[in-house]
C-alpha cells in the first residue's frame, strides 16, 4: 500500500472524530486539506455531519419547572412514599431544590456577581447589594429560625446569628454577615458546592428540616415560630413565607448572572398567593394602628356600612378575593364593594416581595383610590429583608 492509500484511509477514519469535533487542532487541519481534494470523503462527511445534527439536535437545556413536580408525581402514583412530606411543606421543598440547581451551573466568577436585594420598608422602596453568598447566608439565617423551634440546631449559632432569642430575620442575618466578614479569609466557608461550602451548609440544613417535618407529619404544623417584634407564625406557614423568600431570592440571583428563572409550579404559586391575601386584612389593620393608614370608615363617620374590595389576581394561579377593609374579620362582598385592584399573579408576588413601588403596582384600578393605595402599600409591607 503505498503513502497516499495509507493518509487516505487514516483520514478516513478520522471523519467520525472530526464530525463529532472530536479531533486535534493538527488532525482539523489534515482533514479539512483532504476533503478538499477527496469527493468520496467530502461526501461521507457532509453525510455524518448530517447525521450528528440529528442525533443531538438544538435544544434548551433549562428544564420546565413543572418538571420536578411531573417526575415526582409519576413516581408517586406508581409507589406511594413511606414517609410523604407534608402539603406545607412541598413548596419549600421544590423552591430550595430549583435554587439549588441554578447555583450548581454557576461559574466562580458568577457567584461573585452583586446580587441586588429589595425590600419596602416605611413608605419606599430599599435596596442592599450582597453577594451570592450574602444570600445564601440570609436565606440560611432566616431558615434557621424555623428549624429552632423544632429543636434542630441553629445553622448560624457562632456566627452571630443565633446568639440571641427572638431576634428578627434582618438583625441575624445582619450580624451573620458581619461576623463572617470578620472571620480570617481561610475560616470563612467557601461558596461553592464542596465540603465546609456556604451551599452544602444551606443545602444540608434545608433537607434536615424538610426531613423533620416529614417524619412529625402534621404533628408539629402549628408550633410557634417567632419572628421577632411580637410576629409569631405557626409552622406551616412559616414555611410557605421560605417558600416565597427562597423564590424570589433565586430570582434575585439569577437576575444578576441573566439567567431565565421562571415562577413556582401553578398548585404552589396558587398557595403561596392565596397565604399571602388572607394575611392582607390583618396587615392593613396593624399599619392603621401604626398611623400609616387612614382610620376606619365606620370611626370616622359613625353609622357608615364597613367596607370591602375585590381583588382580582389573573393568571393560572390566581383568583378573586372581596377583602375587609374597616375590620379584619368584618363583612366582605359584592353589596359592601367599594373597589377593585387587578394585578397579573407575577406582579402581585413582586409587589409583595417590595420589588415593585406600591403606585405603579395595579394594572386595574376603580372606586374609591385612597382604600385602593392602602391596601397596595398593605401588600408592600409584608416584605422584608
């Protein structure tokens, strides 16, 4: 066999490797001069070029975010688990695991990105710049509250954070933040995913408490869970508000490194709404007895019917709710409606995180405007940090 029959069989071996860019720099080179002058090889890889492109077609790698759902309840309906977690708290566990997924695709110098955080706090709109970690440390800080009052150790106690009961969620996490600042650079938990990381540590606890609650069942639903300032939560919706911070600070980090980020499955979305509209009647009352809401109707003009609104939350995981306006467990309905306030179920959930100003919030505004700013500025306040 002479040099040109053995180059050109080597060559044509090569082709698989070459349409699968499998090949060296130097081997490119060779093979793209020889298809230059050889048809029958110029022809075979036009063929397997082809083919590779249907083998591995084009296509999004970010799964839906039903996914997990879909997968788990295929799974489920096939097995029934031994030990289920309970309804209050699947939202918290298809939050933390869709967080956690975005921080694995993360390279090094995104999780140095500044992550912007928001929260309404008196009559406007505050932000803070933190890091990824910064924000693991705050969901962690704040998580940690709830795993106390089950006994669990607290995740942050020597780091500032869990040195003092009945702390609020922003004093720990503040003083978790400036302790850990403190700290010598080789002491500091790392970001990442490996061993001692700020991830596995938010991670781990995360499992711990989402185990926990599934193995007490529905036994430990209404524990107190104190948030400082008074504010007690019995479990199950304290979980549903970590729920809602875990996803809405998974935004805020994906924002920042411009990744997509979609909203929670619709039946958890729809929970996580339907929470946060029953606390709204409460929550007006206390800015009333706070002086940052006018005085109820029937105090200010004795004899007068008490009030209520309608609001309309559109989208798959909406609804419609009258809503009391003079007394949190007053009359509520179509014969008392004196307003209405329609928002897109996305635009609600950000007003209710302060990541949108209270004024430009409603799309559909009617009736009497001071009880429909109150009550919008009433949703802006159920943020925090």
């Amino acid at each position: 066999m002479n040099d040109d029959s053995s180059d050109h069989l080597r060559l044509q071996h090569l082709l698989g490797a070459w349409a699968l860019h499998a090949c060296s720099p130097e081997e490119i080179v060779e093979v793209e001069e020889h298809l230059v002058d050889c048809a029958a090889c110029a022809s075979e890889a036009d063929q397997l070029r082809g083919a590779i492109g249907l083998l591995h077609p084009h296509m999004n790698l970010d799964l839906a975010p039903a996914l997990r759902a879909e997968v788990i309840g295929a799974c489920l309906s096939a097995r029934a688990p031994e030990v289920a977690v309970p309804d209050y708290a699947q939202p918290y566990d298809a939050e933390t695991a869709r967080l956690d997924a975005l921080l694995a695709d993360l390279s090094d110098e995104e999780w140095d990105a500044t992550v912007q955080l928001e929260w309404f706090e008196g009559e406007e709109t505050t932000r803070r710049g933190t890091s990824v970690s910064g924000v693991l440390g705050h969901l962690l800080a704040v998580d940690g509250m709830v795993s106390s009052s089950l006994g669990l150790p607290d995740p942050v106690r020597g780091r500032g954070g869990g040195e003092q009961t009945g702390q609020r969620p922003e004093d720990r996490t503040e003083a978790f933040w400036k302790q850990v600042d403190s700290e010598p650079l080789d002491q500091r938990p790392t970001a990442g995913g490996g061993p001692g990381s700020l991830r596995e540590t938010w991670r781990e606890h995360a499992h711990e408490l989402i185990r926990t609650c599934a193995f007490s069942g529905k036994g430990v639903a209404d524990i107190a869970v104190p948030y400082g300032d008074g504010v007690v939560l019995p479990l199950r919706l304290a979980l549903l508000d970590r729920a809602f911070e875990t996803w809405i600070h998974a935004t805020d980090i994906a924002e920042a490194v411009d990744y997509p980020y979609p909203p929670p499955v619709p039946e958890h979305l729809r929970t996580l709404i339907s929470v946060a509209v029953t606390m709204l009647p409460s929550i007006l009352a206390a800015r009333r007895q706070a002086g940052l809401a006018s005085p109820p109707m029937p105090v200010v003009r004795p004899g007068s019917a008490s009030r209520s609104l309608r609001l309309r939350i559109e989208g798959e995981s909406g609804g419609e709710w009258y809503l009391p306006l003079d007394d949190p467990e007053g009359p509520a309905g179509p014969e008392n409606c004196v307003s209405e306030v329609v928002l897109p179920e996305v635009q609600f959930c950000r007003l209710a995180a302060g990541h949108l100003p209270p004024r430009q919030a409603a799309e559909g505004q009617q009736g009497d405007q001071q009880a429909v700013v109150e009550l919008l500025y009433a949703m802006a306040s159920m943020s925090r940090l």
